[in-house]
C-alpha cells in the first residue's frame, strides 16, 4: 500500500533511515561520549536481531514467562450498549506484569546480557515499566534503578511497591514537576555517568537513535498477534484499530500490524481538564516540531521554547512530547490523532468494569474512551482496541479522587 508518498510495503525496511529518522522526526542529539554509547547498542541491537539464538530465547519467554499471545476479547455488552458497532481488546493486560510494557523489558534486558552490562537504568510513571524492568533485571539477574517523580510515586504507590520487591532500587525525583519528564532527565543524567557499564532502557518509543525503532520492534509482537486473531475470530480485518498515545509504545506495536492494511488507525491524546497549556499532554495535536531527550519530534513548548508543563489523569500520558515515528504518522495522515479528556477517560474506566468486568489502566481507558465515541459517528463495522495495561495499580487514586460511582 502507498500512502502519501510512503510504500507500506517496504515501510519496515526504510524507516528509521541509517541515521534513525522517520522523515525529519528521529536522529541522536546527544553528547560526543553518549553517542558512541547508542552507537554500541546500535550495533549490538543489529547484530543480534537477526540471530536465531536471540530470537529463539525471545520467543521462548514470551510463551513460556511472559504467558503470550495474549488473546483479544469481544466486548459484547458494551457493543450493544452502544448499537451495531462490535467493539474488541487485544488484552495486554493479561501479558506478565499486567501492561504491554514487558515486551520490550525482556528485550532490552536480553541485550544487556548480550553486550555484558551488569546494570538496566530507566525511568518510569504510571510505573508499568518500572515494574516490568525491575521483572526483566530479576529474570537475567542484573542490577536495577528506576527514576520516578515523587508525584507518580504517591499515585502509583502498589507499582512502587513491586519494583522493590523485585530487588529494583527506585530513586525519588523531586525537581520540577516531579512527574515523568523529570524521570527521564534523571534517568539520562545517571545513564551519562553509568553507561559503560548499564544500559538505559527507554520506556517508550521515544530517547535517541535506536530506542524508537528497538522499542517499536520488540513491542511489534502486539499487533502481529492482533492481526491473526482478528481474521481467525472474524474472517476479515478490522475497520478501525485505536490505541492511547504518550510516548506511544503500546501503539506503536499495535499499529505495526495494520499499517498496511486498509485500516482506519486512531492514536489518542490525554486532553487532560482542556487546551490551555499545562492542562493537557496532547504533543502532536497542539505541539510544534522540537527536541528533547535526544529526539526531534513534535512536542509541547513553554514561551521560552523549553518542554512545557503537561497533565494527564494517567501518570503513563503526562509527557510534553512523543515518539518520532508518531510524529511522521501524523505528518503523512496514515495515523489520525485525537483526544479525550480526564471525564470521559474515567467514565470509560468505570464503564468498562461494570459492563465487561475487565478493569483498565487510566492510560488504556483513554482509548476505551474514544472507541466508544467512534461507534457512535460509524454506525457500523468493528473497532479493535489495544488494551495496553490493567488498572489495579489505579484503584487507590480512582476511589480517593473519583469515588466507586
């Protein structure tokens, strides 16, 4: 399929460039040092994902650990609820630590392993990959720091729990906003200073040249399944596949099945409590072309030309940017992006509980959310949902803001 200009045919192949660029989103923009370090991971990544034994052990803990493929539900109730529109979940909520984010941990904590490193460092906010880095560095018996904003840390106190009890240490950021974006500056400043002996394992499809396309490959898994178990369940493909956007990694590896496929793909944005800046995290429905953290992509600007304040009622959303293979998607329309906001991703939250007994992360309910507001305008078809996480690690926030409506 070619869309604007892109043959999806050979997509794969051709993006990220060389250099790590999706079109003029992607690249390193990091220090002479730190440059040779991504360039060693780099080579490594290359080498190794094309190795039998690496691929063969991947697999084998994907079915064997992690408990994959994952299956995908009909959510009945709900679909009749809402008209003829047949609603689905690809349950990553069932994958092992409950989110999508052990995919690319026991990938990137396999390559560790491979080039030697004694240590995995990262930063986490909802704490779904913290949780899944600190059960990666306990399965390969590496060390484990995790970066997390004193904010995240009070919302997301069982996540935190679990890191510690996995023997991960976790490291309080205060400075700022104390939210995500502030991990990842903390979880940076000690890569710099550790990287000859740890590995930084960025926690979406975001950071520097070759963490976008690692982490979109080793969550691939995702939407490779989907697409299989969507044409076995119904004989056809979906009309419409939807995913929440921060970073962007659970979408990314949802989307990656269907990006050459005659589907309506959705990536949703946290609109927060409205458009004024600071109450939202929408990057690349409100943001401008910018780097941080290594990466060029679109994202949200203070009037100083610095990241902004972001909120989100999902601590996994609340990041001022997002992956650089977003950006592009955007750009070249293959991909529209959209936003719900904190209401209806709650209402979404509590609906899908009561109705279908399934409990979501707050990250998950924003696409529930606009699935729902999708059936509604389609009248008909079928909308394939990625559900990226469960949302036991949200229910103390839910009841003390929100109450059990």
């Amino acid at each position: 399929m070619n869309f604007n200009g892109v043959n999806f045919d050979t997509y794969f192949k051709s993006y990220p460039d060389n250099n790590g660029y999706f079109g003029k989103y992607g690249g390193a923009y990091v220090s002479p040092e730190l440059k040779k370090a991504m360039e060693e991971i780099a080579e490594s990544y290359f080498t190794i994902c094309k190795s039998a034994k690496f691929i063969n052990e991947l697999r084998r803990i994907r079915k064997d650990f992690q408990g994959r493929p994952t299956p995908i539900s009909h959510l009945e109730r709900l679909s009749n609820k809402l008209g003829n529109v047949q609603i689905y979940v690809k349950r990553e909520d069932l994958n092992h630590t409950g989110a999508h984010k052990l995919n690319h941990c026991m990938g990137e904590a396999l390559l560790a392993k491979y080039m030697g490193k004694k240590k995995v460092i990262a930063e986490t906010g909802a704490g779904q990959h913290g949780v899944a880095l600190a059960t990666a560095a306990a399965y390969f018996g590496l060390e484990c720091d995790i970066y997390m904003g004193s904010v995240d840390i009070k919302k997301q106190a069982p996540n935190v729990a679990r890191m510690k009890i996995l023997g991960a240490n976790v490291v309080e950021v205060t400075h700022g906003l104390a939210t995500l974006k502030e991990a990842v500056d903390a979880a940076f400043d000690a890569y710099c200073r550790e990287y000859k002996d740890a590995i930084y394992c960025i926690g979406s499809v975001v950071g520097p040249h070759p963490f976008p396309m690692m982490v979109r490959d080793f969550q691939s898994v995702v939407g490779i399944e989907a697409r299989e178990q969507f044409l076995e369940m119904t004989g056809e493909l979906p009309d419409a596949v939807v995913a929440c956007v921060g970073g962007g990694s659970n979408a990314m590896g949802m989307f990656s099945g269907f990006l050459n496929d005659p589907v309506d793909i959705y990536g949703v944005e946290p609109l927060g409590r409205g458009t004024q800046l600071g109450d939202h995290a929408a990057s690349l429905q409100y943001g401008e072309e910018g780097i941080m953290h290594g990466f060029n992509s679109i994202m949200l600007k203070d009037e100083n030309g610095e990241p902004a304040p972001v909120y989100s009622v999902a601590s996994g959303l609340d990041y001022p940017s997002s992956g650089p293979e977003h950006a592009f998607l955007h750009d070249i329309g293959r991909v529209k992006y959209d936003v719900v906001n904190d209401d209806e991703t709650i209402d979404a939250f509590f609906e899908l509980s009561r109705l279908e007994g399934i409990i979501p992360a707050i990250e998950s309910s924003h696409a529930v959310a606009y699935a729902v507001k999708l059936a509604k305008k389609m009248g008909k078809g079928s909308i394939l949902v990625c559900l990226s996480g469960r949302g036991d690690k949200d229910m103390d926030y839910i009841i003390e803001k929100y109450g059990i409506r």
